[in-house]
C-alpha cells in the first residue's frame, strides 16, 4: 500500500491490497472462510470492480473501494435495510469533507448524489438461501479523485465538487466512523431512524420519476419510502406500485442504455 494507513475503530478488521480484482469478492472469499463481522476490505485500485446491475464500476486509482463484512443473523428483507444504512452514513461522510454549497442527496435506494450527480455507489451481496442471513457485504465506492465520463447517468468526484484536499484514507476514516454510528442507531433505534435522514436528503420525492425494472420501464410520481425502503410509486392511471429493486429517472437526466 502507498497510501497513509488509516486508523479505523475497533469493530474494523482493516484488510488493505494494492490492487485486487473487486473487493466485494475479496470480502465474499473472506466470509465464505470465516472471517469476523467487521472484517473491512480496502483496495487501492479494482482490476473487475463490479457495479449494480451486472455494470462494471471503473476503479482507476486515486478513488475509494471498500467492501465491509457483516454477520446480521436477521432476515433479508431486515438486511437489505443496510442498503438505506449506508447511503445516510455516506452522506454525513462526505458532508464531513465537502466545503459548504454542494447539496448531497440520496437517490433511492442509495445512491449518493452531489448537485444531481452520482458520485458514489453501493453494492450489496448476501448469502443466500436460509432464513437468516448468515454474512452480507456492503459495497461501497466513492468518486473521490475521478468520475467517469461514460455512465449512465451524471458523475461526479468529491475533488471536482470542490473537496480539493480530500484523500482516499481521510474519506475512509471517516466513513468508517459513520458507519459504526449508523449501525449503532439502526441496532438500537430500528429502522424508522434511517428511513427519516434518508427523506430528509431524498432527491425526487413527490415528484414523477421513471423507474426501469427487468423488462418494463414504469413512470409515475415517487410518492413515498415505504416502512421498509420500497419505493412507492403513483401510477398516472392510478394506484400504486411498491417497487423493491429498479433504477431510478430523473426528468431530463442523461441516460445511456
Ligand atoms: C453501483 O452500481 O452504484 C454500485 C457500485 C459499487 C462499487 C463498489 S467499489 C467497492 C466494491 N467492490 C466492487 O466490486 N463493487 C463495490
């Protein structure tokens, strides 16, 4: 490793590479083997970084990749909670390094966006099979340095939204500490805590967005976060369609298919 070591709490079991082919899989290989909750995958650089969607995520050096091991023990559908758990840990994250001005906002169901561009992404993988999830591993990337320039949607990187001294390590410590703390509140408070920051910094509720699921793509208005993270959309001929897993359109945003 080249870059400063970050110093992590101790729930954090710190697994740094230079390069590695994604740190998902590394963070798969290493459940699969048994290692601890908190086990915390960081690379450098990702030679088959993976995004959602079966899209690859480009991780030139200089941008942040990182993959955490949990052990939840609960059912799925509490699990992929974690998904709204670590966007809102994101966003104070990245609050935490911007200069005031560029407004950060969450993308359901959890993206990070600043000013309308996305500039870091999650990645959620579980066991699967059994009642409870045995390990899930929460993916994460940030545009610190870079963002690419051919994505399907806007992109931006910390440095470009005027963070010009953020470093990878920095990121991380603090999103680390973010983490925990969200963790912490989630374990003790539930969900309902999650779900009311994440609204506070929603990007286009109430507002008609598109939404393309497997085979159909659907417009109406985002009218609500349901209890457990579905997104609720209003239909123009009426009645509403609770949608778990889909990409999400803004009006006028760039896409590319
Ligand atoms: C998305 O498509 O928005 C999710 C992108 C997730 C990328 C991160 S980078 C670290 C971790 N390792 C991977 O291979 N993917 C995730």
């Amino acid at each position: 490793m080249s870059a400063a070591a970050p110093r992590l709490p101790d729930f954090f079991d710190l697994i740094a590479f230079t390069r590695i082919d994604s740190t998902n899989e590394e963070a798969r290989r290493r459940a699969l083997a048994g290692a601890r909750e908190g086990t915390l995958v960081w690379a450098l650089e990702q030679t088959a970084g993976r995004g959602r969607r079966g899209r690859a995520w480009q991780s030139p050096p200089g941008n942040l990749y990182m993959s955490l091991l949990l052990r939840p023990g609960c059912p799925l559908e509490t699990a992929a909670q974690w998904s709204f758990v670590a966007a809102v840990a994101l966003g104070e994250a990245l609050a935490g390094v911007l200069p005031p001005g560029p407004a950060i906002r969450f993308k359901w169901p959890n993206d990070v966006l600043i000013d309308g561009a996305k500039v870091s992404g999650i990645l959620m993988e579980t066991s699967g099979g059994a009642a409870t999830v045995e390990w899930l591993v929460v993916g994460i990337g940030v545009n610190v340095l870079s963002a690419p320039a051919e994505a399907p949607y806007p992109a931006t990187s910390l440095v470009r939204a005027g963070a010009a001294a953020a470093s990878v390590p920095a990121v991380l410590e603090r999103l680390a500490g973010a983490l925990l703390a969200w963790r912490e509140r989630w374990l003790s408070q539930g969900f309902a805590v999650v779900r009311a920051q994440w609204l506070r910094f929603a990007q286009g509720l109430g507002h008609a967005v598109e939404v393309r699921l497997p085979g159909e793509t659907l417009c109406g208005r985002f009218a609500a976060l349901e209890e457990g993270g579905a997104l609720a959309l209003e239909l123009p001929g009426g009645g509403v369609r609770r949608i778990t897993a889909g990409e999400v359109f803004f009006p006028g945003q760039r896409r590319v298919d």
